[in-house]
C-alpha cells in the first residue's frame, strides 16, 4: 500500500442556506479544497451523503456533482453510512490511493437539511436507526441518546451538568470557528434551562439541523509536492468498525464498540496510544456522544468522559483537546459532511492554519465519525509530515 | 405503510415471536437468519416472555411527526424474561414512577396510523407492573 497524503481542503459557512442548493454548496467546498491543493485534475470522487432522496429527493449523486464541478467523465461513488457518510467518503478515496488505483482523489460530504420541515428532519434522521424495531414504535435520534445517557447516569453516576459541559466547551471553541453555524458562547445554566427534547436531553444537548458541505484533496505522499504547493499532512491510519443496528440488541448501552474497535486497530495501524495524539475531533451529535466516544478512544477510563469534561480535559488547553473545531454542537451537522469536515479541522490545526482555535505544538491529530446510535465509527489519524 | 411491509412483522408485533439458537441457545428479536454469536444457522421458536424489566427510559418531548399527537410519552429499552431486549413504549402511567430497574408487563396496543384513512397499525407496549 502507498502512504496517503490530504493536500488540500475546503469548507464553507455552514448553517441554514436557504438561497443554496444542494449542488452549489457541495460544488463550492469542493472547488475550495481543489484551489487549496492548486492540483490542475481530479481522477476520481467519493462522496458523503446520509439522504439526499429523503432531505430534497435527489439521488444519483456521483452524476450530479461530477457534472456540476465539470469534472464528467471521471468516475465518482456516493458512499451511505448514516451520519458516518463523510468518513466513510474519506476512507473509500484514501484506499483508491493507497491501492494505486488512482493518484488525485476528491473526499467530500454534503447534507442539505432545512429544505424539509421539523418532522421531516426527524423521520429522515429515524431512518440511520432500526427502521422496523427501534423508528416503528416512536423513538428518535435524541431519544436514543437520552437512552445512552440515563444509562451512563445510573451506571457511573454521569450529571446532568457533566453532559452540560460538553456544550459549553464546545460553543466556546465554536466562537473562534468563522465557518460555525452557531459560534455562541452558552453557560450550563443555558443548557439545563432549554427545552426538554427527549430526557434527559434538552435542546442544547443536540446538534443543529444544518446544511453545508466539505472536501479534502488525497494523493500518494510521495507524490504531493508534485501536484501541489500545500503543506501535506500524512494518513498514518484509516479503520472503521460496526455494531448492531439497534441499540437495545447491545449488552452494555453506555460502551460504544464501534468506535473502540475503529480506536483499537488505527492505534496499532499508525503505531501510536492514546497518549500521542494532540488533537481530536469527535462526532458530538449530543453531549453524552462526545462522553461515551473519549471513553471509547481510551482517553479516559470507562465512566470517567463526564468527569473528564467537567474537569477541563477535552478544552482547548487540556489534556485531551477534543473538538477545537465547536464540533458537531456549534459548527453545525450536516450529516453526510461532518467526517470529512472533521479531518478538514484537523489538517487545518496540523499546518497551523487553524487561526484564533489554533492548539501549539500539535504533530498528530485523530478523527472520530459515528453512524446511528454508533452502529458504525469510522477513526483517521493524521501525521504533520 | 404497505400491507405487506406491516404483515411481515406481524408474528413479531403481535406475538413477540424470537429465535433461540439451537447450538448456543441465544435468542434474537426479531427472528435471524445466522446466530452472531455461534454463527450456527438453525434455530427454534420461541415467545419472549411478556414480563420484563427497564434498563433505560427517557420521555420524547419532540416525537417525529407520525407520533406527534402523542407527545410527551415515555419509551424505555426492556429486558424481557432475561431473553431479548426490546425498545418500546411504556404508557398509563406517571413519568415520576419510571425508574431503572423497574418491572413492566406488555400489552398489545396500537402504535401508530397512516394518515387519516390509513392503516392502524399494533404492536407491543408496556406497562408498570409494580
């Protein structure tokens, strides 16, 4: 296998873009990335997309978007994992490159959300969940969360202003995020007094609904001065993992062994622990997500990710610096672009293009994007050269 | 919904019928077709016990929108008989009264509908039972 390189990224303002289209915001963050790598061809395109045919009934993406970005007659591939689309898009562009299939690759994600109303959003979100055993009876995606969480309080005594803090952490490195949808700061007052959305949860224990796009630019290592000026950042890992569908078929609901099993392998794959990562971006769809996905990673031990946040640990200046970016909480969450997004962060935070959000120092950076309820993770880490 | 799609599921909704593994003896609900955990592919059929015990619960304060004249209603994932879990409502009773641990009894009831004219379509809820 080749080493992989991402040269280039893009990423636009991300929030409700009511004047944009499902193919000009996706078209715009991909122009973005291929500038920002200054490569003159594309060979070949993966994108991103959880449902494009539920959010504005539009399917066929890989014909859409190569001919809108002038790029026909490449070969291009949507790739469906749920919210872990984006990642997946990532992973399937670096193993063409790695493969020597092909030399320029394009990753992108794209999710176009608010054109369909409240309900909508939360029937065509249900579908990442059991739609016969888990949708069919009335849950929804902060439902299952709120299941998550209730188990994780009654088990290791996880607070309410624990899952808080996750939120205000977030919204505090969000501010320094121009592309955030939501770049406020919030209290813990703030969050225990927003509306109930599925208790435990509330409303700003929950991503927003948003529309917006990202894109990354990959070639062989070797090759990157090559075809571009930009600073390269290495692939050293690229691994997913899978659990059931349903959340209730699991023994432990508070243990996410996806992404424990995506952390494992990519640990060994780019030979590093816990320990030598510098910065994280994590897929906090809700604040118990973000706990249960560090205690997965082995940031923290089993029960201790509430604690940990409370503590300081994941800000920017902490032990563990986790979503730099606001993650999914304050930067927005359209789902099929949030795993490409991520690794956009972290590229940007390993050149030291970061800006206010900036963390010193970094070398080594690490993604985790989950679908469902964590029936799929997809874990990169990503090497400066 | 189609008649088929509903009909399909309806040994399941309407009987709680699972699949117990006849070399390891794990029991799936719904039914499946290779055990996850022998791999073995022959099972036999059971009934989940309709008596059972919650491990989580939350209340859905903002339901999607084919339950939205329901809201707020509590669902809770429930250990039936030691077997299988299921993810289910738990309804008639007062939301202060739910609790980990706590013990429910299914019961048949109608879950959700197609539209004005549609479908009424069942299943399982549960009930406190202490």
């Amino acid at each position: 296998m080749r080493d992989v390189a991402v040269i280039g990224v893009g990423i636009n303002k991300w929030g409700e873009l009511w004047e944009h289209s499902l193919r000009n915001i996706f078209v715009d963050a991909a122009l973005k990335a291929i500038d920002d790598a200054g490569v003159d061809h594309v060979d070949s395109m993966y994108v991103g997309c959880m449902t494009s045919g539920l959010f504005v009934g539009q399917e066929h993406l890989s014909s859409l978007f190569t001919d809108y970005m002038g790029l026909n007659p490449i070969p291009a591939t949507r790739v469906e994992s749920a919210c872990a689309s984006g990642g997946v898009a990532f992973r399937s562009a670096i193993m063409e490159v790695a493969s020597g299939m092909s030399d320029v690759v394009l990753a992108g994600g794209v999710e176009k959300m608010n054109d369909l109303d409240g309900g909508g959003v939360t029937f065509a979100l249900a579908t990442a969940s059991d739609q016969e055993y888990e949708a069919y009876n009335g849950i929804t995606f902060p439902g299952l969360y709120a299941l998550m969480a209730r188990a994780h309080m009654e088990k290791y005594g996880t607070t309410r202003e624990q899952l808080a803090h996750v939120a205000v952490k977030n919204h505090a490195n969000g501010v320094l995020n121009p592309d955030a949808q939501f770049p406020m700061k919030i209290t813990v007052d703030t969050v225990l007094n927003s509306v109930e959305v599925a208790d435990p949860l509330r409303l700003m224990d929950c991503s927003p609904v948003t529309d917006g796009a990202a894109a990354l630019i990959v070639c062989p290592l070797d090759m990157a001065s090559k075809f571009s000026k930009a600073t390269p950042v290495r692939v050293a890992a690229s691994t997913m993992g899978t659990d059931t569908i349903a959340l209730h078929s699991r023994s432990d609901l508070t243990f996410l062994n996806s992404t424990a099993t995506a952390a494992e392998k990519a640990y060994a794959m780019a030979g590093v622990g816990p320990r030598d990562i510098d910065v994280t971006e994590v897929h906090d769809c809700f604040t118990i997500a973000e706990i249960c996905v560090t205690e997965a990673l082995g940031y923290f031990e089993k029960g201790q990710g509430g604690a940990a946040a409370e503590a300081g640990a994941t800000a920017r200046d902490g032990e563990f610096p986790v979503n730099p970016s606001g993650g999914l909480k304050s930067k927005g969450h359209p789902v099929g672009a949030t795993g490409v997004a991520q690794v956009v962060e972290i590229v940007k935070q390993l050149r030291g293009d970061a800006g206010e959000r900036q963390i010193k120092g970094v070398k080594r950076g690490l993604t985790q994007n989950m679908g469902g309820t964590g029936g799929s993770s997809v874990v990169h880490i990503l090497e400066a050269v | 919904m189609t008649t088929a799609r509903y009909w399909r599921e309806v040994p399941q909704r309407f009987r709680l019928e699972a699949a117990k593994c006849s070399k390891c003896g794990k029991v799936f609900f719904p039914p499946r077709l290779i055990c996850d955990a022998c791999k073995h592919r022959e099972f036999e059929q059971v009934n989940l016990s309709d008596e059972g015990e919650i491990l989580s619960y939350t209340i859905i304060h903002t339901p999607p929108s084919n339950f939205s004249d329901e809201a707020p209603y509590a669902m809770a994932v429930v250990r039936l008989g030691g077997d299988a879990n299921v993810l289910t409502q738990v309804v008639d009773c007062d939301f202060d009264d739910l609790k980990v641990g706590g013990k429910v009894r299914v019961e048949f009831r109608r879950i959700q509908e197609d539209g004005k004219s549609g479908v009424l379509q069942y299943g399982y809820k549960c009930v406190l039972a202490d």
